[in-house]
C-alpha cells in the first residue's frame, strides 16, 4: 500500500514540550510522516522534544518512505535514529543533542552519532 500514516502534534501547553521516553520508540517499517511542524507555534525551532534519558535507543527505522520533521531528539544513551535500510528516508529541520533552539548541548551520553 502507498498510504502514508501521519503523526502531528497539538499538544494543548504553549512553548516547547518534552516527551520523556522510558524506551525506545517502536521501529518503524513503513511509510510514516512524524510531522514535528504542526505543533501550534511552530516557527523555526522544534517545539517537541524528546528526551532520552530513560530510553537507551531513540527511533529505529527498518523501512522506506519515512519522513521526520521538527524534533528535537537529546539525551540518549545511544543514537538518536538508526537507518537500518530501506530508501527514500528524509529527516528534516531537526536538532540532535542539543536542546530545541540549538544553543545548549544536551548530547548522547557514549560516543555513538546522532544518525547512523
């Protein structure tokens, strides 16, 4: 199937909000947008955060046609987002190891990339 499922934001707080994981996220294996974007507010810097501190491992990507937009992914004891295959990825407008605004580090705790 070519349909594209879609996660927005409209968490209901204003300002910048942080989801703290207590495990990593589930892997992902088909064509999904995780749209960081909608978030009311929005305008250059991801208002969603995600913390983790309490998660090991962030998002694992095992499929194509992924899309992740506008978050802000810090803390992590490993990567922040593993590709392990598949085409036709993009992560866009995303900040690693730092908090949301980019101006103070909030990095993974080993020496691991943001991106692998």
């Amino acid at each position: 199937s070519n349909t594209v499922d879609t996660i927005e934001f409209n968490i209901p707080a204003a300002g910048g909000q942080t989801i703290n994981l207590g495990q990593g996220l589930p892997p992902l294996n088909h064509p999904v947008e995780i749209n960081g974007w909608t978030q009311p507010g929005f305008v250059d810097s991801p208002l969603i955060s995600l913390n983790g501190g309490g998660a090991g491992y962030g998002l694992s990507v095992f499929g194509s046609g992924i899309t992740v937009r506008g978050i802000n992914f810090h803390n992590f004891s490993f990567s922040n987002i593993t590709f392990w295959g598949g085409d036709n990825n993009i992560v866009q407008g995303c900040t690693f190891g730092t908090n949301a605004a980019g101006t103070a580090l909030q990095g993974n705790s080993t020496q691991y990339d943001s991106i692998y």
